[in-house]
C-alpha cells in the first residue's frame, strides 16, 4: 500500500475537476492544467470536493504502489498550482550582480564580461524585486521548478564566497580559503 496514494486531495471551493476517461481538467482562479492517467491502472472517483485514486487490482505490487503515489502527487500539485499557483524565490548575492525585466527577456548581470539574456516561457510570470531578488510565479510546479533551475545554472553559487544565483532558503556549504 501507497502511504501518499490512499490519501484524499481536498478540492477548493473555487477549483474543479472534469474527469473524462483517462484524462483529467483541472480548473481553477490562476488557469487550467490537463493530466492524463492510465485507466488500465487506476480508477479516479470525485466526490463532492473530495478527489481519490485507487488502484483497480486487489493485489498491489510495488511498482503499482510507486505509480499511485506519483500520480497523486502529480494530481496534487497540479490542483495546488490552479487554485494558488507555485512560487520559487531566487536570489543574487555579488559585487554588481542584478537582474532586470526587458519585456519577455530576463536580463542578468552575473559577473560575465556580457549580459546573459534569459528567454521567459509565456506560461511563467518572472517579477524582479530590489535587482537581486527574483520571483518565478506559475500553474505547472515542473516548468516553475525547471526554469528556476536554468536561472540558477547560468552562475551557480560557488563555496568560498558564496556569490552567484541561489534559491532563497538554500543552504550554501562555505570553504575555508587557503593559509599562509
């Protein structure tokens, strides 16, 4: 058995779920977001703003018992991110290190000898605060978590001085620099 399977998702008041075969809509105040599960597997029951997932074999293997609890977390996040949408912080520590919106391009300033423009998918919604704070807002928690993780890869932080793109909460292991 699935510890997070056999869990029930609370649907919100403002958000909903069309279930038409093996596929899934999932609608709410920030958009939509379609998932596809495979029905030889599973059977989806909607209750009414209950969601459950259960496998249609009495006896569950463990490579069913895996699958069950991905696709409830897929399920999951996708009804979290239609009804508040997924948040990821990044942060730029360094000396002239800063970031600015120019239409659907990010533009960062990273210690390169050049800017290095970052191209914004029009799903996400990128905001930039005080030029080193930037907030990747979005539906899908996977394109959210994707793009912060680009963003992050353009200059990672690295362990003496710790300067470069960091996730806000991201615990930095510090070096100790060289001895006389």
């Amino acid at each position: 058995m699935s510890k997070i399977g056999k869990k029930n998702i609370t649907i919100p008041k403002d958000s909903s779920i069309k279930i038409e075969g093996s596929n899934l809509t999932i609608s709410g105040p920030k958009g939509t977001k379609k998932l596809s599960i495979n029905d030889k597997i599973f059977s989806s029951k909607l209750s009414e703003n209950e969601f459950k997932l259960e496998p249609l074999e009495k006896k569950i293997d463990k490579k069913i018992s895996i699958l069950w609890g991905t696709y409830r977390s897929l399920v999951n996040n996708a009804i979290t991110g239609v009804s508040k949408g997924h948040e990821k912080i990044l942060e730029l520590s360094g000396v002239g290190f800063r970031a600015n919106l120019k239409g659907e391009i990010l533009n960062l300033q990273i210690g390169f000898s050049h800017d290095v423009d970052f191209k914004i998918p029009k799903e996400i919604k990128i905001t930039v605060e005080k030029q080193t704070v930037i907030k990747i807002n979005g539906v899908d928690k996977e394109l959210v978590s994707k793009i912060a993780a680009d963003i992050k890869g353009l200059k990672p932080v690295e362990p003496y001085k710790a300067k470069g793109i960091k996730e806000r909460g991201q615990f930095i292991l510090r070096k100790e620099g060289k001895k006389k």
